[in-house]
C-alpha cells in the first residue's frame, strides 16, 4: 500500500472551519475505490495543524487520486486557506492494513 501523512498548516482565521472546507474533497477521496484511508486529526499542541493519515491500496490506486477532478478541484481550492506548503511523508508498505500494536495488547474484557 502507498501510506501518506501530510501536516497542513491552516491559516488561524481558517483554522476551526478546516473540516468544512476540506469536506469534498474528503469525502470524494474517500468514495475513490482504491483509497483503504483518508483520516483528518487537529494537533493537540498547535490548533492550526490538521494532520492527515492516508493509504491507498498501490501505486495505481494513488495515480489515480492524483489525476481525480477533485484533487485537481483540491489543488485550487485549499491552498489559499493554508499557512505554508504542506508537508509529507509518503512510503510504500508491505501490507494493507493497519497492525496490531502488541506492545500495549489489550485483553479480552469481560
């Protein structure tokens, strides 16, 4: 799989509506049939960072997002509403999906 983490930079007078404006593009995102995740989360420590989690079956899958009418759309729309060029991680992985983190298994309740 293509895993993707980006942080964006939003400007503070943008910042609260971020998940409203980054909306269609999400969800369009989402509806791609090779997109495994597209996860926004706001940063603890900085209000006006948004980081996105994302993974996309492989390298097919993300060309296609890539070339999709809304990451186009997204390229245009989103920028004017960011602080700065945001900024990634992008690496290829030998599975797909997320692994079990067994140094903190959680057992059974109940």
């Amino acid at each position: 799989m293509i895993f993707i983490t980006a942080k964006f930079q939003v400007l503070p007078e943008h910042a609260d509506a971020w998940p409203e404006i980054s909306r269609a593009f999400t969800e369009a995102t989402r509806a791609e049939p090779g997109c495994l995740w597209f996860d926004w989360s706001r940063s603890l420590d900085d209000p006006n960072e948004y980081v996105l989690v994302e993974a996309f079956r492989d390298g097919d899958a993300g060309a296609a997002h890539v070339r999709s009418e809304h990451f186009r759309n997204a390229q245009e729309e989103l920028p004017p509403h960011l602080a700065e060029t945001p900024r990634i991680v992008n690496a290829v992985l030998e599975q797909d999906d997320w692994s079990r983190l067994g140094e903190m298994e959680v057992a059974p309740r109940g």
